[in-house]
C-alpha cells in the first residue's frame, strides 16, 4: 500500500509528507526538554518550519531533476522519518535554515556534470554555502566539495579553482560592508570563532550512543550495497553518488567537531534518504519492499515515542 502511495510523485505525497513534519516540529517544540516555547519566538518558529518544509521539497527537486532515484516519493518520506528518528535536530533552527541553504548548493554543484556555465555554478555554490556558514559556522566545511566538484569535472581549467576564491572575497566584502552600515562589525570575529566543545553527558548516554552508532552503520551498508549495484547505471550516477557520499560524510565531520552542542545531524539526511531510497528500489520483491518501507516508517515512529517517554 505504501509502495503504491509513494511509488510515484504525485501532490498528495507531499502534503501527507508536509503535513507530518508539521505535527512533529510544534510537537517537538512543545514537549522535549529544554524547549520552551515563548509568544515573541512563535514567529521565527513559523519561519523556521516554512524553511524545513521547503527543503523538503528543494531535496526533491535535486533527486528528480539529477535522477538519482526513481520517479518516486520515496526518499521524502524517508528524509521525514529521519526527523522522527532525531527528533531533537529540529530544535536547533540554526542548522535547519543553514541545511536549506547547504541543499541550494548541492543543487549547484550537482548541476555542474553538464559541463555548461561550469565557473558560475561553482561561484553559485560557494555563496550559498557561505549564506549557510552565518547561521552555522561549520557549513564552511561544504567549502570542500566544491573543490571536489572541480577535480571531477574539469580539474585542468586553473581557473575553475581561482572562483570559490574569488566567491569568498566577494562575500566576505559584500557582508562585511553590511556589518558596518549596521553597526556589527564584530559579527565575524564571533560567528567565525570555530571552538571544540565537548558534551560528556550527550556521548555516554547509552541511547544517544546506539541511535548514532545504528544510522551511520546502516547508512555506510546500504551505500556500499547502492554503490555495487550501480555499476551498470553508467559513470554518471556513480560520480553524482560519490559526491552525495561526500555530503554524508562532511556531515558526519560536522556531527564530531560540535560534540553533541547542537544538532547538525539533520545535514546527512539528505545524503541518507537517497541511500535508503536506492536499497528499497534494488528490492525486486514487491512484498519485500513493501515490508522495508514499513519498517522505514513504524520504526521512527517507535524510537520518537521512546525520545519522549524517556525525555
């Protein structure tokens, strides 16, 4: 029945999908701890889950307009689950708003592959993920797939690696001149401050431990499986996999160098839906895949209710 719902990409996907992120994140602002919800943050909550819900639908367009999956609705469904399974990444609206903006540039950087405008989408990318940067430093890390973009598609040309340069000069200048009119010059200084923290009570709290420990191992598993699978689908997908594996894994870098202050897990989610996406498609069984992507949805379901049992 699920399989028959989402095996295509019609309207009523999105809105069950949108709808269930909606639900989730009052309810989630509602009851987990540390989250009370104030009058004046109401609308930079609206905001925020207007942003979350648009990068559903930017993941979509990526995966369709790249072909990395099917004609499905597949991997939106699973990109919602993951909220379910880390329900706790959607209290830090930082990371969210800077995901959108991380998504625009993977987008970019996706894009490249046709080998046309090459320099302004490269420049393209590299502002969108220094945008992302002002709302979580970190993002900066995604610097490095552009660099990796240009040394898959078209090393050689000297000036392909001169543009992100030449991007961040020009936004550094750009924002900084801002900054001044606005009388918060000192905003680099602190936003651009990279400190290693690290949460001793988030790491040894045994659930924390084997939710994380779960979905890396699984997800490095059904990547291998994608990528063993794929190698009659051409170079093509296998160079676009690659990259989504490099969003994974600068996402992972990301979780480690934060510590558990924050919640920047919710940046391999997209890498991660389209990996569960290409195992549940390789499924010939209609029965089989109809049983995975039951699991894909009754087991967030159970560890969200467990979140708030044990909150």
């Amino acid at each position: 029945m699920i399989s028959s719902i989402f095996g295509k990409t019609k309207p009523i996907n999105y809105i069950i999908v949108v709808t269930f992120l909606f639900l989730l994140y009052w309810l989630v602002q509602f009851y987990l701890p540390n989250a009370a919800l104030k009058t004046e943050q109401i609308l930079i909550r609206v905001a925020v889950i207007v942003i979350l819900m648009s990068s559903v639908f930017v993941a979509n367009f990526i995966i369709q307009r790249n072909k990395i999956t099917g004609a499905n609705s597949f991997a939106m469904l699973i990109f919602a689950a993951l909220c379910f399974v880390f329900p706790e990444t959607l209290l830090d609206s930082k990371a969210i708003v800077s995901m959108f903006f991380l998504l625009l540039a993977i987008r970019r950087i996706l894009s490249i592959k046709s080998l046309k405008s090459i320099k302004l989408k490269i420049f393209d990318a590299t502002l969108w993920i220094l945008i992302a940067s002002l709302f979580y430093n970190w993002s900066l890390l995604f610097l490095i797939l552009v660099f990796a973009a240009i040394y898959i598609y078209e090393p050689k040309n000297i000036r392909n690696w001169l543009v992100p340069i030449v991007g961040i000069v020009a936004f550094t200048s750009i924002t900084y001149s801002i900054l001044i009119l606005a009388n918060s010059s000192s905003f680099f200084l602190e936003q651009y401050t990279f400190n290693f923290h690290f949460n001793k009570d988030y790491f040894l709290n045994w659930g924390t431990n084997a939710k994380y420990s779960i979905y890396i191992l699984l997800n490095i598993f059904i990547s291998v499986l994608a990528f063993l699978k794929m190698g009659a689908s051409g170079v093509g997908k296998v160079t676009t996999m690659r990259l989504i594996s490099y969003v994974f894994l600068l996402g992972l870098v990301i979780v480690l160098l934060t510590f558990g202050n924050g919640n920047p897990i919710i940046f391999t989610f997209f890498s991660s839906a389209i990996f569960f996406t290409n195992y549940v498609e390789s499924i010939e069984k209609p029965k089989y895949k109809e049983v995975a992507l039951i699991l894909s949805i009754v087991v967030p379901l159970l560890v969200f209710c467990s979140t708030l049992f044990l909150s």
